[in-house]
C-alpha cells in the first residue's frame, strides 16, 4: 500500500477520524474536518495562514492565529490516533500535510 493511503482512508469519514487501533477514533468540528481534508486534497503543498482561511473555508474574516489554532489542535488529533502523517510548517511557505511511510 502507498504511503499515505492508509491514512486517507481511516481520515475519510466527515466529523470523524479514525486512527489505525480498532476503536480509536476522534470528533471532528466541522472546521477541522475541512482543513483536513482541504489538506487531504493538496499533500506535500504548503500553503500560508490567508491561503487556507480563504481556500479551506472560504472566511476572509478568520485571523492567522485561528488558523494556527486549527492546526495545533488537527496535529494532535493526528498525533492521538497514530496517522502516518504530520502537518509541516515551513517559514515562508506554510503548512503542509505530510504522509509518513508505513511501518
């Protein structure tokens, strides 16, 4: 199986993630569930704090930090349910999502 594509499957339900462990699982809000599957759609692209406000949500009138807040609480979401994958920040470019290859 290709890297990553384990991970697009157990993230693949809207307000819900599924890790890989039988029961493991976390509620999405319905903001979390878009940026993740906005990142879902661009992997391995980065994109800054106004582009993904303006392409993930479509809110102008979301500030940086709150996009910034999204982030740190989709990585632990991540993190919690043992995803191959990581959200990168790279300065000057953005976040981006990122697949781990598979144990």
């Amino acid at each position: 199986m290709p890297a990553g594509l384990g991970a697009e499957r157990a993230l693949a339900r809207p307000g819900r993630a599924h890790g890989s462990a039988p029961g493991n699982e976390a509620h999405l809000t319905k903001r979390e569930y878009q940026l993740l599957q906005f990142l879902l759609d661009h992997p391995h692209r980065f994109f800054n704090a106004d582009q993904i406000k303006d392409r993930a949500w479509a809110e102008p009138g979301l500030f940086p930090e709150e996009v910034r807040n999204y982030v740190r609480r989709l990585r632990k979401i991540l993190s919690d349910l043992e995803i191959p994958a990581d959200i990168m920040n790279r300065p000057q470019k953005g976040y981006s999502l990122v697949f781990r290859a598979d144990p």
